[in-house]
C-alpha cells in the first residue's frame, strides 16, 4: 500500500519517553532508520512524557503534511497501561478533532518470532564476549522485564523467558523486573545464585536504554561483588537490532492492512481477572498530561 495523490499515508511511532538523553536517542534514531525503510510514507515520532517532540505535536505535523492516513504504532513492547490507556487516549482525542483524517492504531510488539531471534542474538554475543568456557547447561538466564500493574504485560516476560530457556538449551531462566512488579533484580539474584549455577546471565528485555536499563546493570554490578566464585554477565538490551526493525515494520503493514490482532484474552479491562475483578470497563483515559515534554530540556537534538 503506497501514499498517492489525496491518500498520503503518515506513521506516527509512539514512545514512552525518558529522563535519559541516550533512551531518547536511540528511539530517535530507530524512528529515522524507519523512515529509511518507508520511504513511501511520512514519518514521525513522539513521546507521552519527558520528551519532546509530544505524540500530539507529531501527529500535527503530520497533518500539516499533507497526510491523509495515520498509522499509530506504539513503540513498547507489550501491553500495559501505556498501550492500552495513554497513547490511545493521545490519539483518540486527535482523531476525534480532525474528523477528516483516517487515525488508526496499531498494536503492540508482542511475543514475536522476530524479537526472539533478536533476543537470542544479544544474549548470544554476551556469552561470546564473556568467553565460551562456560558451558549453556552451566548457566543461568535472568530475563528482566520493565514491571507494570498489568499482570498479563508480566507474565510475557515469563514467558519470554521460558522460550528463550527452552530454545537455547540453558540450565534454568528465571524472571525479574526494573519496577512495580516483583521480583526486583537485586532480590532475584540473591535468590538464583544459590542454585550454584557457574554464569547468571542478565538479560533486559527492554527496547532502549534509559534509568531502568541502567540500574538493572548497577543492581548486577552491585550482587556480582558478594559472589565472585559466580561469573556475571550482562547482555545488550534489544536497541535497534535489524529484526526489531522488521517488526516494527510489520506492525505498520499490518495496520495499514485492517490486520491489528490484539491479545485480549487476559486484558484485566476486557476480562474479570483475579484479583483486579474492579478494572473491567473502567474508563480510557491519559495520565501523563503533566509530564509531556518536560525532563530533558525541549531543545534536545532530533534525529
């Protein structure tokens, strides 16, 4: 599908944003190697807080554009309250402004093939990095997820986790989280590393880097000096790997396409879920509205 004459197509890359100039960099950056890759569209990025451009200021100029169409792909991996209340309340108020556009909303990355093929990889070079002489039935893989109130958004970590134990032939996996959900990073290893596995490998499973990412390392670093008979090793976060690309890419065709196929199985807003019975049909609404923009200063560079 390519924007012709009256049907010019714009995609709009939704990201969370972050306090972190080099998060927001690297979002930047995937955002224009997107643009590369679609050269038949306009593209633009934005973020919900802490960040400028906002998500409303980049579905504008994409209307100033010219543009006709909007794709609007959440730039997250999963789920949770982002996906499913703020950026779709960002652009459903968009949307219900500007009547003549078509404002489509995509869905988010998932479990996919793709990125865990992208996932291995990383953690492969890890290893690669760290030396060979440990072998995969000797370590320990710890895969450590953002950590949200939404239990379904956690529980794909687990997930994640379990496929990637599974399909790489390590000793055990285990899971973590940054925030929010338990277990922290720091109590985990303690846990694990009694197991007497010789390597924890610490993997986040996150897009970019940022606070979190960072304090995940910080939290190794920290654990790894109590154990030195235990080897540490931290793995790069998934960043701009070719096939994150080519799912988000896909994501955009899908769309595009009227093929958006949303996990709602589990969703705690759709299904009576145990323990969060009172979230089913609440409301969709934003909550970043005192945070768009503010953080890192408006004048930061944009790829």
């Amino acid at each position: 599908m390519k924007a012709s004459g009256n049907s010019k197509i714009g995609v709009m890359l939704c990201g969370h944003g972050s306090r972190d100039i080099e998060a927001i960099r690297e979002f930047d950056t995937l955002s224009h190697r997107l643009k590369e890759r679609l050269p038949e569209y306009e593209v633009e990025n934005g973020y919900l807080e802490f960040a400028r451009p906002i998500i409303r200021d980049g579905l504008e100029t994409l209307k100033e554009r010219g543009v006709k169409r909007i794709a609007t792909i959440p730039g997250m991996l999963f789920a949770a309250g982002h996906v499913k209340n703020d950026i779709p309340w960002e652009v459903n108020t968009f949307a219900k402004e500007n009547k003549d556009l078509d404002v489509l909303y995509g869905r988010d990355l998932g479990i996919d093939p793709k990125l865990l093929y992208a996932a291995a990889e990383r953690v492969t070079a890890a290893e690669r990095a760290a030396g060979s002489h440990v072998p995969r039935s000797q370590s320990m893989l710890l895969v450590v997820g953002r950590g949200t109130n939404d239990p379904d958004a956690n529980a794909n970590i687990s997930k994640v986790a379990r496929m990637l134990w599974e399909g790489m032939g390590f000793g055990w996996a285990e899971t973590a989280y940054s925030g929010v959900a338990h277990p922290r990073v720091n109590r985990a290893l303690e846990r694990i590393v009694a197991m007497g596995f010789r390597r924890i490998i610490v993997f986040p499973y996150f897009l970019f880097t940022g606070v979190l990412v960072k304090r995940i390392y910080t939290h190794t670093d920290e654990v790894a000096t109590h154990y030195p008979s235990t080897e540490f090793v931290k793995a790069l976060y998934l960043n701009d790997h070719p096939l994150v690309l080519e799912s988000f890419i896909e994501r955009v065709m899908d769309t595009l396409h009227g093929e958006v196929r949303m996990n709602c199985q589990l969703c705690k807003y759709r299904e009576s879920i145990v323990g969060y019975e009172n979230f089913v049909g609440a409301p969709q609404t934003g909550h970043h509205h005192h945070v768009r923009g503010i953080g890192i200063g408006s004048d930061h560079p944009h790829a």
